[in-house]
C-alpha cells in the first residue's frame, strides 16, 4: 500500500481506513534542533485542534510519535 502523494508513510487502522502522514522527503531524526522545532509548533496544533489530538490515528499524532515528541521537545531514542 502507497501512501497518498506528497505524503511519507501510510498506516492501516483496525477498522481498515487507510492515513497517509509525514512529509514525503522529510528526514526525521528525533533528538535534534529541528525536531525540537517541530515537536514545539505541533504543540500548538495538538492544542487548537482538540478533536485530532484526541484520535490515535490521525496525522498529527502519528507524525509526533514518528518525531518521538514529548510536550514540546523531541527525545532522541
């Protein structure tokens, strides 16, 4: 399974729905300055939109596990 274009990975939910997240060409590499960044601006998104930060499997919250973001910094694993 393809992720949809311009987008870097895909994942299955149980229930069979296909989402498509990540910046295709993006280098994820927890731990650093441009993670930080990230984790710090998805924070705000994760805060304006309630409803997204709630699902498990929308974009945003699997991009920031994908970032291992924890509050507004990312952990180098």
């Amino acid at each position: 399974m393809s992720p949809a274009k311009g987008k870097a990975k895909v994942k299955t939910t149980a229930s069979g729905k296909k989402v498509s997240y990540g910046q295709k060409g993006a280098k994820v590499k927890p731990g650093t300055k441009k993670g930080d960044a990230y984790c710090a601006r998805s924070a705000g998104q994760m805060r304006s939109h309630p409803s997204a930060a709630r699902n498990p499997n929308s974009p945003l919250r699997l991009s920031r596990k994908r970032w291992d973001c924890s509050g507004t910094k990312s952990r180098k694993t």
